[in-house]
C-alpha cells in the first residue's frame, strides 16, 4: 500500500492549474510582445516628425541674404524664415497613411518643384527611403518673402498600424518667437493620439 501511495501521479486538479498559469504566462508574453512591436514601429514617427521640426529650426538658423549685387555703400540685410508647407501639406504618401502595411516612397514624392525655394519636405531636408508605416504632412502658417515672426508649423506622422480604420497622429509644433525673440520655439514634446493604433 505504501509502495502505492508513493508512486502516484498528479491530481487533475494540480494540473489544471498548472496549464491555467502556463495560458496566463502566454497570455501577458503575448501581449507584452505585441505591444513591444507596435512601440518599435512608433519609433519611426517620432524620429520623423523630430527630423522635420529640427530640419525647420536649422533652415531657419541658416541665414539667407539678397542674391543681386549690391552698389558701393548699400547694405543688405540678413533674412530667416521657416519652410513654407508646399506639397508637404499633402503629405507622403498622398492617399493617407498606410493601413496595416508599409508604404514605399518615390524621390519624387518629397522634392518641389525645380525652382521653388523654401518649400515643402526638399526646404526640410527631409525624406525616407526606406519603406514607411506613417503618412508624414507638415503644415506652416509662413509665406514666402514675408515675416516669419510669431508664424506657427507643425510636424506630423498619421498611421494606422494595425489596419483597423483608427488612425494614430504623432504631432510636433513649433513657433518663432515674436518680434524681438529671433528663434524657434519648440515644444517641450511630441504629442500623441492612439499611438498604439
């Protein structure tokens, strides 16, 4: 008898809880990993919109004079200005963001046209070549030739990771100050909304 009782395996009981930690366990690895993934994927947009708001600042700390020649004893003034949105307010790719897929961009898709100064994502020094999950837009209330001075822009980064129709905004603004502050005012962090979607 004793010989018996020794030899005896595991209840059911016993083992239904053990699959019942092992379905938990997997359930969160699951879930943890998803959510790492989504998160590495976001990645890309605040990398985006951080490199078109930045591009704006350095375009704006470039500087830019008259590009006649001057007669003796005339000045000419230094001017900045921010990017004017050109065919970035469309944003790449034009049809929206991509839904549940990458999208691949053409060169063509981030230059101006030949001749236009100050414009668009070619005035931001920015553009992707490798494949994207984000529809990337900028937006600016500068014009060209005209005071850039309390003008607002802003960087954005629409996706929809997932492909369920929810789109995720990632969104940077900045500013230049008002008259007498000659520089760009960046906020202090990327706004989000659904980013995991």
């Amino acid at each position: 008898m004793r010989t018996f009782r020794k030899l005896r395996g595991f209840t059911l009981v016993e083992l239904m809880i053990v699959v019942a930690i092992i379905g938990v366990l997997a359930a969160l690895a699951i879930y943890g990993v998803t959510r790492y993934l989504r998160n590495s994927k976001t990645a890309e947009a605040r990398a985006g919109v951080g490199a078109i708001a930045k591009g704006n600042v350095s375009y704006y700390n470039n500087e830019a004079g008259v590009t006649s020649v001057l007669n003796p004893g005339q000045s000419s003034a230094f001017s900045q200005n921010i990017c004017v949105q050109g065919n970035a307010a469309t944003g790449v790719p034009t049809t929206g963001a991509p839904k549940g897929k990458k999208y691949q961009s053409r060169d063509s898709d981030w230059k101006e046209a030949p001749g236009v100064v100050g414009t668009g994502f070619s005035c931001l020094r920015f553009s992707m070549d490798q494949p994207q999950y984000f529809q990337y837009r900028y937006v600016s209330a500068a014009t060209l030739n005209t005071s850039p001075v309390g003008k607002a822009f802003t960087a954005f980064a629409h996706g929809d990771l997932n492909g369920d129709g929810v789109t995720s905004t990632f969104s940077y603004a900045g500013q230049v100050g008002k008259a007498g502050d000659n520089r760009v005012l960046l906020a202090p962090a990327i706004l989000e909304g659904d980013p995991s979607e």
